[in-house]
C-alpha cells in the first residue's frame, strides 16, 4: 500500500503488464546452497512495484521448491531497504466498488507477506537501511532479522491516513506486543536500528560494511543444517502464536513424526552415538 513516501496517497490498481523483464530490479544468485534475493532500485529507495513484488514471491516459491537452496537472504542496495510500495507505474485507480480495496490487498501486500511466512527454508532479512510501511513488515516476517546500524523502521500508514496492511497488525503485536504495536502504529516514529534490537524486533544490529557478512554467516550455517527439521521447526512456531496448548503439542508431535523419517533425523542420532560433528544434506 502507500509506504512509499513518492507514492500518491491512495490505494492502487494492479498495473498493466510493464515494460520492463519480470525480474528488472530484483537481483538474485545462489551461493553455497543460500538464496540471495537483492532488491535493486536504490533511486527509489526500493520501494516495491507490481512486478518486482511477483519476483520475489516467485523466488520464495522457487527457494522453497529447490533442494539444493537451503536458506534464503533478502536485502537491498543503496540506502533503503525498502520504501514501501511504489503505486506509481500502474493505470489511474478510477471508479472502485466495494471490494476491490480488499481483493488488491490480498493479491498484493498479503500475498507478498504470506510467501515469507510460509517459505520452506530459513529467510533471514538483512536491512540495510530504511523499512517503511510494507518494507518493515517484509523485514519483520522474516525468521531471523539483521539490521546495519544506519537502518530505521517506519510504520508510515498513520502519516498517510491508512490503515496497516500487508500484515502489519498481525505480525507486530505478536513480535512486541499490542501496547508497543499501537505506539509504533499510532504515532508513525522512526524506529532506530538499536531500539528496534532492544524491543525485539531485530536480532542483531551491526555495523554497516559487516551487514553482508554478517547475514553470509548466518545464511550459510542455516544452509548446512538440518533443512527439514527447520522447515517444520518454522511451521510450529509460527503456528503456535494462534494455537491453544493442545493443538500445538498435537502439531509439535505430528512434526517430529514426520521429521524422524528424514535422512537429517537419522544422521542426527547417528552423529550423537558415534561421538561426531553430524553432516545433514538437507534430506
């Protein structure tokens, strides 16, 4: 939605087909089974067009699908993470009817949300410098967040007269609470690098010119673990912040059963009994 501070202040329509490859601005490599998805338009401070929105849940999809990608980095060029979404671009929104705001919304922001929070592999979010809107909830749903320490979080809605979407007031308040979600949501403060740490929204803050390896470090001993046993890991956790203890211990049971018939599980209990470091091949 409108994060972007060069965004117009309304909702948009799903642009026409652009102009542009699919995957313009959206850099990406695979490294020592780690997926790097680089957002690439630092002049706009990479805020997120339609197209550049699909690439990435397209990679997602593609990390989650491929053996050989074992965890995934998302980060950015420039001085921005990401400025929210850029409606520019698109055709001019005209005559709505009911339901059409909500249906862009679960098209766009939500599904770009849901690809993160559903990807089967580790994704770490390596902010480089401002998250605005759409782009801090892009970092926060991310399982592991490393933030460089000129990076800011920006709830903009409040600023623009919106309400949050792409997921913001489910994933806040479960991350910080519902007190410190309204503040951060009300008010539309940015949020430094150090105080986003100290709340809990960030894992660690590092200086600028170690960001990369720092999330190389941490990418790569993810990718050389047991890459089942993460994935279902990541299901129960996120699962369990809207269960009951009941369901949680019957979904956390299903889970091992079905992670004891992986290769991983087996090497696991086998490297224990041997007395040596085990060698998971994410199988």
């Amino acid at each position: 939605m409108t994060d972007s501070p060069r965004a117009p202040h309304q909702p948009s329509e799903p642009p026409a087909p652009s102009e542009k490859p699919l995957d313009s601005s959206i850099r990406h490599t695979t490294d020592n089974a780690v997926s790097w998805i680089t957002l690439d338009r630092p002049e706009a401070m990479n805020a997120l067009t339609w197209d550049q929105r699909e690439r990435v849940i397209e990679l997602l999809a593609a990390a989650s699908a491929d053996p050989e990608v074992r965890a995934v980095v998302l980060t950015a060029t420039g001085r921005g993470f990401c400025a929210g979404a850029d409606l520019r671009g698109g055709p001019h929104a005209g005559e709505r009817v009911p339901g059409d705001v909500a249906r862009m919304i679960r098209q766009g922001a939500q599904r770009l949300i849901a690809a993160v929070l559903d990807c089967e592999k580790p994704v770490i979010a390596a902010v480089n410098g401002t998250a605005a809107g759409i782009g801090a909830h892009l970092a926060f749903a991310c399982d592991l967040v490393l933030a460089a320490e000129p990076a800011r979080f920006i709830e903009v809605f409040a600023r623009r007269g919106l309400v949050p979407d792409g997921g913001g007031a489910y994933l806040l308040p479960r991350l910080v609470g519902p007190q410190r979600a309204k503040e951060l949501m009300f008010f539309g403060d940015a949020l430094s690098a150090a105080d986003a740490e100290r709340i809990g929204l960030v894992n660690r803050v590092v200086p600028a010119e170690e960001l990369e390896k720092a999330a190389r470090a941490w990418a790569e001993r993810l990718a050389a673990g047991p890459t089942r046993a993460l994935a279902l890991t990541k299901q129960l956790v996120n699962a369990s912040l809207d269960s009951d203890r009941a369901t949680a211990f019957a979904a956390e049971a299903a889970a091992q059963e079905i992670n004891m018939t992986t290769a991983d599980a087996n090497e696991g209990v086998a490297s224990f009994v041997e007395r040596r470091s085990p060698r998971f091949r994410g199988r």
